[in-house]
C-alpha cells in the first residue's frame, strides 16, 4: 500500500498523436530496484497511455536507466 516510486510521464503539445509520450522522471527506491517493479510500472504506463512512440529524458551518466530501459520496452 506504499508507494515505492513515481514516474512523470506526458505527452507532446504539438504532437500529430497523442500517442507520443515521453517519460522525464521515473524512480523506483533503492531497496525494490532489481525485483520486477520498474517493469511492472513501465507496463501500466504502456497501458495507462497505449503510446505508439516514447521519448525518454536520461542523464547520459546514469548507467542504470541506460541499461533498464532498452529491456524494459520490449
């Protein structure tokens, strides 16, 4: 019933579709990172959103983000 992380996603005001999305924030705490949860939530915000296209925002030093997100969009 905690939650144990947010994402900040939205889409483009001059997007041609309202199927483009980009996710700017996406956290998960540090004690549930590597258990699925970052997955799960990518896949509610597949849901929520039902994007065609997704930007995403990542700090070029942050391995971590490089490294989840290829894997978690398939």
């Amino acid at each position: 019933g905690k939650p144990i992380g947010f994402a900040m996603v939205g889409n483009f005001p001059n997007s041609f579709t309202s199927e483009d999305i980009y996710v700017q924030e996406f956290f998960i705490s540090k004690e549930h990172q590597n258990k699925g949860y970052g997955r799960q939530a990518v896949k509610l915000i597949a849901e929520k959103y039902g994007y065609k296209d997704i930007s995403l925002f990542i700090i070029r030093t942050n391995q971590k983000a490089i490294d989840f997100w290829p894997n978690a969009l398939n």
